[in-house]
C-alpha cells in the first residue's frame, strides 16, 4: 500500500522531471536499510520532506548562490556589470525550467505575472527610499536593476512547484473570491501608506479570519500530514528572510539602516514578507486551484 501511495503521490506532473521519480526509486532503499520501524519511517518521512523542499526551492536557490558569488568572485573590470550578468543568468535559469520541464508553462505564467507586480513594487519602493541598488547595470528600470524581479519570481516558482511535488490538499480553505480581495488589498497597502494610513495590522487580522481555519494536507513519502496554514505561511516567510539577509551580506541591494556597513535585516520585515508571499500564492492557486482534502 505504502509503495502505490508513494507512486501515486510522487509522479511528476511532468515526464522530464525525472529528479522527482530518483527520489522515489531512492527512499524505500532508505527505509529499508533504517530498519522499517518507527525511527525509520520519521526519518525517511523527514528526509524526503527536506529533499523536495530544497528540490522545489531551486529557482531561488540558484539566484541566490550567484548573488553570492558574484559578490566576491565578480571581475570589476568587464563591459557586463554584475546586475546585468545576474539578470541574464536568472533568465537563463528560468528557460532552462521550462526547457527541462521542471516547470509547467502556466506555472511559469504566473511566475511572470509576480515578476511584473514585484518589478513595479521596486520601482515605487525605491524611488520613496525604501531600499537602493547601489550598483550600475543597463537592464533597469529607474532605479532597479532587472535581475531583482526574478526575486519575486522565485518565490513564485516554489510555491507553484511545492503544492504539486507535496501534493497539497485543503481543508476549511476560504473562498477564492475572498482569497482575491485580501492579496489586492495588500498589494495596494505597499503603496498607499507611505500616504496616508498603514492597515498592516487590520491585514493580518483579516489573515487569521480567511485562514484561521485552514489546515494544507501534504505528502512528503508514504503518509498524510497536515499544518495550520497560517504556520505555512509564517515558516516560508521566515525562510525568505534568511534569504534577504544573505542577499543584503551580498550587497544585492541595501536598506537605509546598512549605509555604513552591513547589520542583519529587522525582524519587522517578516511582517512584510508574510503578506507579500501571500499575494503570491494567492496568485499561485490563479493556475493551481486549491483541492479540497478528502
């Protein structure tokens, strides 16, 4: 029974993405030689739990390590700049998903569309200061170097390829319509109130009131678990600041308070993330419609 689930679960939704089908072939060689009892089935559960989340992050992953790597390997004295060059490997990154077909088409739709909404954030987050791109580069607009959408992207990409390699199910999932409202009510929030009130907190009340309930059903290997979905949201979004603070190490981009060096980013930025990766998985289930759980 256990061997039928894992192949009716962990199928690729695409016959190219043949990483997914190795981990499959994998595991049960992994459980057996634990021992097959209750340590061995936590511990298999949990490695492949870690496995496909690290599998389903690299888009992010990958522009990450080359914001890195850039940061210190990068030759100052070529025609390319390094925004630039960061932009055209993202780009490169993002056909060879396709091409590979880690990644569906509509998925990659909107992957774009998070790419246009968190471009045009940028452009009005720093024209108002927010946060700068220190750097020169040719493919901008204004003050934002084009490789920072793919940013954004990133996140798309994961969430869009975690609820299919996961297999995520919902329960108590609320209305989509009312699903659509919130994300462009945050959405509009990151520009209005630098002009006039900041209904952050009336935002995440609205959050606990449309999720509060809501559980995600998913399947790492052989069983059903489940989480709040609220907690989902919190851990990606913590995972996400990680991400920005080695981005900032990396001098990506900076905020007011590093000028004069680099300090970890401010844990109020969470806060931030949280509904920003909302707006993106509400723009996630635009492709991937949330399934209820049986």
């Amino acid at each position: 029974m256990g061997l039928d689930l894992v192949r009716r679960l962990g199928r690729p939704a695409n016959a190219a993405s043949r990483t997914e089908k190795m981990l499959h072939r994998v595991l049960p060689l992994v459980y057996r030689r634990l021992g097959k009892g209750v340590f061995a089935r936590a511990a298999t559960e949990f490695l492949a739990f870690g496995i496909k989340q690290a599998y389903a992050c690299i888009f992010g992953a990958l522009l990450l390590a080359l914001i890195l790597a850039t940061r210190f390997l990068y030759p100052d004295d070529v025609a390319l700049t390094r925004y630039d060059f960061l932009f055209l490997a993202a780009l490169a990154i993002q056909v060879w998903l396709l091409a590979a077909r880690y990644e569906t088409l509509d998925e990659a739709k909107v992957i774009l569309i998070f790419h246009v909404v968190g471009t045009a954030m940028e452009v009005f987050k720093t024209a108002a200061g927010s946060w700068i791109y220190p750097e020169e580069s040719f493919f901008r607009i204004g003050g934002v170097p084009l490789f920072s959408g793919f940013m954004y992207a990133a996140v798309g990409s994961y969430l869009a390829r975690i609820s299919r390699i996961l297999d995520f199910g919902y329960t108590n999932y609320p209305p989509l319509w009312t699903t659509w409202l919130f994300a462009l009510a945050i959405y509009v929030n990151f520009f209005t109130h630098h002009y006039t009130i900041d209904i952050r907190l009336g935002l995440f009340a609205v959050l606990f009131v449309l999720y509060g309930r809501t559980w995600v059903h998913y399947s790492a290997y052989r069983y059903r678990q489940r989480m709040p979905l609220v907690l989902g949201f919190f851990l990606v979004a913590l995972f996400i600041w990680f991400a920005e603070n080695l981005g900032t190490f990396a001098r990506a981009w900076r905020y007011p308070d590093q000028a004069n060096g680099w300090t970890f980013v401010s844990l109020a930025k969470l806060n931030a993330w949280v509904l920003l990766m909302i707006i993106s998985f509400v723009l996630v289930t635009l492709v991937n419609r949330p399934r209820r759980e049986d």
